[in-house]
C-alpha cells in the first residue's frame, strides 16, 4: 500500500465486491448466488485473493463473473465511507481478539518496514481517486495467479481464462523484498481483557 495510504488493498478488496461489469452491487451478489458460489475476498500484506467454492459445472460462469470484478469494477463513490467504516470497525475487533491482537503486535515488533505495518493505518487518507489508481497501478496479469481445484472440465477452463484474461493488461507495482527479520527481542503487552 502507498506508505501514507496503508489499508488501501483491503479498502479496494471491499469495495471490488460493490459492482462491477455493468453489474450493480446486488447483482454481482446475486450472480454469485445464482451459480451457488460461496464468494470469499481479503487481503494481505503481500496478496489480495478472491476466492470461490461451488459446484465444478459451475466454474466457467464464476471465471467470467470474476473478469468483471478484476477488470472492469465499478468503484462507487457513495460506497466508501461505508467500506471505510467496516473496516474501522474491524480495527477495533481486534482489541476483542488476543490471537490476533498478538500477531499484529509480533509482525510490527519482528518485520521491518513495510512488512510490520497495520494493514489499516492509512484509511483517513485515501479517496476514490486513490483507490482507482491503485487498482489500476498493482491489478494486472503479471502477478496474477488463477487456482482451479476439483471435478472440472479443463479444457473449458483454458478456454475461459484466455477468453477473459488473455488480452488482461494492468499496472505492477514493483514489489519490496522482505530482507528478513530484525533482531529478536522481548516484549509484554499488558492487556486487562476477559478473554
């Protein structure tokens, strides 16, 4: 994520789910519904994943629902604030969740910069534009990898990820290498919690 825009791969990752392809937000839930999908999405600090279960006949039909979602999405305007607000929302969660309180802690404390950052610290500072050129800057083919897993017809496959990904062009932000851990060291978080 841009340094001073840190959460902007999670913001976009939401708000890639609210239309895309001529497709409104509650018809690209219901195109997903229709064909039985169980429709996944998150981000991390190195990859965004999209992800979808359901039944093997059906796969064609979600590779082409997501070439709208990877390629043609909607971005609304009027849908930030509510994706910020999740996501917000979720920030605070974790105060509630000391698994995952002691993983943001340990990858802040143990990796260097970028990789130790909070994937949402930024979210103030990002806008539409921001979004639209970061989706248009690190969505491409070039690092893209598509998973298909199960009973499937393969050729058909080959021949809808070419028909829809084949002519795919997008930006490549050139990717940080992670030099490795810094030095170990202790620390204690003290926390009065219930859980």
């Amino acid at each position: 994520d841009p340094v001073d825009q840190i959460g902007s791969s999670a913001a976009l990752v939401e708000m890639l789910q609210k239309g895309a392809g001529g497709l409104s937000s509650r018809e690209l839930s219901e195109a997903f519904e229709n064909i039985g999908a169980l429709n996944g999405h998150s981000s991390g600090i190195e990859v965004s994943l999209f992800s979808g279960a359901l039944l093997g006949e059906n796969i064609l039909k979600l590779l082409e629902i997501y070439q709208r979602v990877l390629r043609s999405p909607h971005l609304p305007p009027d849908e930030l604030e509510s994706v910020r607000s999740l996501l917000l929302q979720e920030i605070r969660g974790i105060e509630d969740e000391p698994a995952t309180k002691v993983m943001v802690e340990l990858a802040k404390r143990f990796y260097p910069e970028p990789f130790g950052r909070p994937q949402q610290a930024g979210l103030g500072n990002i806008s539409i534009e921001s979004l639209g050129a970061y989706f248009k800057d690190s969505y491409g083919p070039a690092r893209a990898i598509i998973g298909v897993a199960g009973s499937f017809d393969w050729n058909g496959v080959v021949e809808t990820v070419e028909r829809c990904f084949g002519d795919w062009t997008g930006g490549t932000i050139p990717l940080e290498s992670n030099p490795g851990a810094t030095e170990s060291s202790v620390y204690h978080l003290e926390k009065d919690t219930s859980q």
